[in-house]
C-alpha cells in the first residue's frame, strides 16, 4: 500500500488496499498448524500435491481464506472496473493455507490522479477516480482518502475553470446567479429578490 500524501502530484497511489483478518496463526516454530499424513505438509516427496487430509481447524482456516480471497478479488475488480483508463493492474498480497495452496488476502489497485492540463478535463478525471475509490461495497480507509483526495482536485479544477471564465454550465450558473444578486441589491433594501 503506498501512502496518499496531500500533494495532488502524485500520480499513482493505490486505491483498493483491502486485507482480510488471518484467522489463525503459525504455531509457535513457525510452520502451519497441520500438515498431511505423510508429515510434509500434504505435498508427496515427488513435489505433487496428494489428498490433504486437514483438521478440522485447518478446514475452517482453508475455508475463511477462500472467502478472503474472494472478497479481496471482488474489491479490486470493483475498482478496476470503475477507475477505466485511471486505474492500473490489481496486486494481491498471499497467504498460504494450511492446504499449501495461496489464497489473496490483500490488495491494491493504483489510479492516476495526477491533473489534467484543462479543467474540465480534470474535473471528469476526478469524477471517474472518486467513482473508482468507492466502487466497492466495504471502501477501506485509504479508498475514503483518496476519493477525499480526488474531491480536493476537482473543486481546485472547478476554482481554476471559474478563474478563466470558461463557458461551462457552473460559469453560467455562477455569472447568473451574480446577476440575480445585483438585482436584489439595486431593487431596493430589504425586498429581496423574487423569482
């Protein structure tokens, strides 16, 4: 996971960074909590993995990192899908279960939200990177910061596109919205304006 820092240079820290809780550790040398019949963690001496045959506690284990897995997959995918062109390759962070199989139990997504040389331009970039931060049902808090992040940039865009005037619909919306206002103040104290 790469830290958001609050410079909006940056242009690719990870949205997605997603961990499942490790359901059960190591013992206490360090190796799996069971292991196959043959005393070698379920692989045969040829290097193939045989039938397994796993605790009961083991099975839960394998169980909860399948779902791990899953669910860390799913929350990638949902913001791959949504980030489109701004967002990069999903990595995942593995565990291995007590079945000597790998199971995905972090993740990240990185996006860009570097600015783009318009406003309007930006503006739309952040809309899709917001989009992509909180596409997926359980957001972690680095997805929070780095919609956060890309709300920051588009009101900074939509600050600068006000500046040059451009003929947008918030300009519009802003330049009647002062006409309004100045007719209210010219029509007299204490009438206000009535539309």
């Amino acid at each position: 996971m790469r830290a958001v820092a609050a410079d909006l240079s940056i242009t690719s820290p990870s949205i997605g960074t997603f961990a499942a809780q490790r359901s059960q550790p190591l013992r206490r040398d360090g190796k799996d909590l069971s292991v196959g019949k043959d005393g070698a963690g379920g692989k045969s001496q040829g290097g193939s993995t045989d039938t397994v045959t796993l605790s009961d506690a083991a099975q839960q284990q394998v169980q909860k990192l399948k779902q791990a897995d899953t669910s860390v997959r799913q929350h990638e995918a949902a913001h791959q899908a949504a980030g489109g062109a701004q967002a990069g390759g999903a990595s995942f962070t593995f565990t291995r279960g007590p079945d000597g199989k790998n199971y995905a139990t972090a993740g990240e997504v990185p996006i860009d939200v570097s600015p783009e040389s318009e406003p309007a331009a930006t503006i739309a970039k952040m809309e899709q990177v917001k989009a992509a931060a909180l596409a997926p049902a359980d957001p972690s808090p680095q997805d929070l910061r780095v919609a956060a992040q890309a709300d920051a940039a588009k009101l900074q865009a939509q600050s600068e596109q006000r500046r040059q005037g451009g003929d947008t619909a918030s300009g519009r919306a802003a330049a009647a919205y002062g006409a309004a206002q100045a007719l209210g103040n010219s029509a007299g104290a204490g009438r206000g304006l009535t539309v």
